[in-house]
C-alpha cells in the first residue's frame, strides 16, 4: 500500500519549511519498518522508490512547482528512473532521503535522490519528471518561466545527459 500517511506528514513538515530554490535539497528522515521490507529482511527495491516520493513530493512544494502545476492546471508525471543499490537498509534502520532538482532539458526536470543509512550511501537515483497538460509534456522553459526561475539553466552532469540519450534510443513501444 501506498504509503498516504507518511507523505501526508512530510508535507506538514515542508509546509513549515522555507522556500528552496531548484538545486537546493530538501532532506527527509525515515525509518525502514517491517511492512517496507522484502523476503530478503531488507528495505523493499519498489519500496526504496516509493519512500524517495516522500522527498519528492514536499521537494516540488517546497520549490513552488505543486503551486504552479495547480495555477497552470498542469499535472506531473515520472517519466523515467535510473536508481543504483549499493548498501541493505535493514529493518528498523533510520533512513535519511535527499532530493534535489539536477537540472532539466528542454521536456525534462531531473531529480536526484540519495538515500542514506546511518551516514552512508545506499541507493542513488534520478527521476524524469515530466510536467504535462492536455496536450501533453510542456516545455521546461515554460515551467521555469511560470516558477519565475528563467535563469534556472544548469548543465545537466554527463552521465545524466548519457542515460538520457540511451533512453531516447530504446524502443517504444517495447518489442515483446
């Protein structure tokens, strides 16, 4: 299940929060409970991407994005994910997530996670996260422009821009 209550309370805590530019971080703290592991006695891989929401979603609060989208009438969607595990997260650990928007193309905003088990890395990983309307994607210069952030520009690093042409060349619809 989806879990509603913990975002719900990572939005109270942003809301009390000051305003972030784009490329700030917005920091969160967990903790790994028995329903977010797998077989394995470990933090859930689906379940480490779904805690990685409750940076996400108070990240776009914080940086005015979700107030944009319901002025514009415009949603957001993922539109693609590369995460990295490197590290178990047990069961009862204490989590810290750290989300930041990387930078962004001309369909793309890109946000990075760093998920953190008592000061070291565990998973890593960037989202494509589309900002649609009826009509479909919108341009991320007019994203920018309605945030009021046009000088919001930064070169996207290599291996972000690499994973994003690799993903341009994979087929779509899938061939199976």
């Amino acid at each position: 299940m989806y879990p509603l209550i913990r975002v719900a309370l990572a939005m109270r805590a942003a809301r009390k929060m000051p305003p972030l530019v784009p490329g700030e971080v917005h920091t969160i703290h967990t903790r790994c409970w028995p329903w977010d592991i797998d077989p394995f006695m470990e933090l859930n891989n689906g379940r480490s991407m779904t805690l990685m929401d409750i940076g996400r979603i108070p990240l776009a609060l914080r940086t005015g994005l979700l107030s944009m989208c319901r002025r514009e009438g415009w949603r957001m969607t993922m539109a693609g994910a590369s995460v990295q595990y490197r590290r178990r997260v047990p069961p009862f650990a204490p989590v810290e997530i750290r989300s930041r928007a990387v930078g962004r193309d001309a369909k793309f905003i890109y946000i990075e996670h760093v998920t953190l088990v008592r000061g070291q890395p565990a998973h890593t990983a960037v989202y494509r996260a589309a900002v649609v309307d009826k009509d479909g994607i919108v341009h991320t210069d007019r994203v920018a422009a309605s945030l009021g952030r046009t000088d919001w520009t930064p070169t996207l690093p290599d291996w972000i821009t690499a994973w994003s042409e690799a993903e341009r060349m994979r087929p779509w619809p899938p061939q199976m």
